[in-house]
C-alpha cells in the first residue's frame, strides 16, 4: 500500500513499523528525506542512514500507536502533527515512551504521498 493522501500517512507507517517491515518503510521515504533520530540530534539523510538507525533500534519488539492530531494540506505539500505511544522492551525491560511527530509530506509524479522530513521528537 502507497500513501495517496496525507491521512493515509500515520496509520500506513505505523502498519509497517509494527511489522518490524525496514523496507516497507524506507518506501514511505523521498530518497534524501531527513531523519531525526532523536531529540535535538543531527538530521540523518537518506535511506541507509535511515535503514543503519531502524536496524539497531532500542527498544526490542517495539510497537508504536501513532495518532494523528491535525494535517495542512496545499498543493503538493503536507504538514502532519501526531502524538505517539511506543512500548517496548529494553535494557532495564519493559519500557513505555511517549512523544509528538512531525512530518512533512510531498506528492510525487506519479501522486503517492512521500515523507520529506519526519521529527519524531518535535521540540516544544
């Protein structure tokens, strides 16, 4: 499944990320989308970079719920704000994070919906 709308966005790749499906969601990705992967932590670029932090992730067996709180929408861009629970387990066992998203969205030629930039860790 490709993200035609912005609302498909969230449920599509919290699908994906809960599948522990790596590639399925660097697809999700523009090839030189940036990645925060943590807060206040230098963007990574494109899909190895991506793919090098998924792989060696925290938390094992992680499982997110990601709720969308409101998207803006114009023309080929898409703004996304989503508030998110993840569970886990880690070092110290189980382990409950929590957090806001923000993604931008960019439509494609051929009209899928990309992520341009994802800030899991939006600085408030």
């Amino acid at each position: 499944m490709t993200i035609s709308s912005p609302t498909q966005a969230d449920p599509t790749w919290m699908e994906r990320f809960n599948a522990g499906d790596i590639e399925g969601l660097l697809e999700l990705y523009e090839p030189d989308a940036l990645f925060v992967p943590e807060p206040g932590a230098k963007p990574l670029a494109g899909p190895d970079a991506v793919r090098d932090f998924a792989a060696n992730f925290p938390l094992q067996d992680p499982q997110i719920d990601l709720r969308t709180r409101v998207i803006y929408e114009r023309d080929r861009d898409a703004l996304v704000y989503s508030d998110w629970t993840m569970t886990g387990t880690g070092p110290d066992g189980p382990t409950r994070l929590e957090g806001q998203a923000t993604v931008v969205l960019r439509k494609q030629s051929d009209g899928r919906w990309l992520l341009a930039v994802d800030d899991p860790f939006t600085q408030r």
